[in-house]
C-alpha cells in the first residue's frame, strides 16, 4: 500500500521539544521532495519547512526559522521536523507531503505534491 505515514505530536510545553516523522510505504522518498505543512483552527494552511531531494537543500517559513530542523534519512525512507524552542502559535495539525515537482512548487501550491500525509496534532500549551 503506497502511503505517507506522519506522527510523532502531542502536547508539550512552551519551549519544549518535538520530532514530527514522515515515513513513506510503497515508495521511495529519494526522488520527492518533502514538505512540511501546518494548519491551526481558523487560519490558513502555511507552509513551514521543505527538502528537495536533488541536493538537500532546506527551506523554513520566516516563523520558524531557527527553531525548527527539517532532515531526510533515505536509509529508513523518512523524513524528520525537529521542533525546538516551541510557542503556543506552533500549535495545528502539521502534514507532510511528498512531490515530485520540487519544493518551490510544493510550498505555492501544495495540490501538485502527489501524496499526503494524515496529520498530527501539536499542541504547545501549559
């Protein structure tokens, strides 16, 4: 069964710690790029972190810029997001996706990406 599988939010404090893991099944993640996206309760879905798969290149939202490690371990076909330094404006449910397009496409119009992922709550609360 081709799936992308996310997990790995729950709830933690202001300024804890998180890694969101987006493992894929059926196919190989080598050749997508992988996305990262979030959506809160009432806002707009927003693009957060990406990683190509030509040569790794990363890209962050300006909002998480510093705080948050995207990385690809190919070897176990997953893709992880490190989330550090964590506010209660990181809580939503984040997604990733997987797209063949690239990650400059994926973040303007996250329809093109050609799999999602079901989503994991993050909630940053005290």
């Amino acid at each position: 069964q081709v799936q992308l599988v996310d997990s790995g939010g729950g709830l933690v404090q202001p300024g804890g710690s998180l890694r969101l893991s987006c493992a894929a099944s059926g196919f190989t993640l080598d050749y997508y790029a992988i996305g990262w996206f979030r959506q809160a309760p009432g806002k707009e879905r927003e693009g957060v972190s990406c990683i190509s798969s030509s040569d790794g290149s990363t890209y962050y939202a300006d909002s998480v810029k510093g705080r948050f490690t995207i990385s690809r371990d190919n070897a176990k076909n997953t893709v992880y997001l490190q989330m550090n330094s964590l506010k209660p404006e990181d809580t939503a449910v984040y997604y990733c996706v997987a797209g063949t397009v690239g990650c400059a496409p994926i973040a303007t119009r996250p329809s093109m990406a050609d799999y999602w992922g079901q989503g994991t709550q993050v909630t940053v609360s005290s």
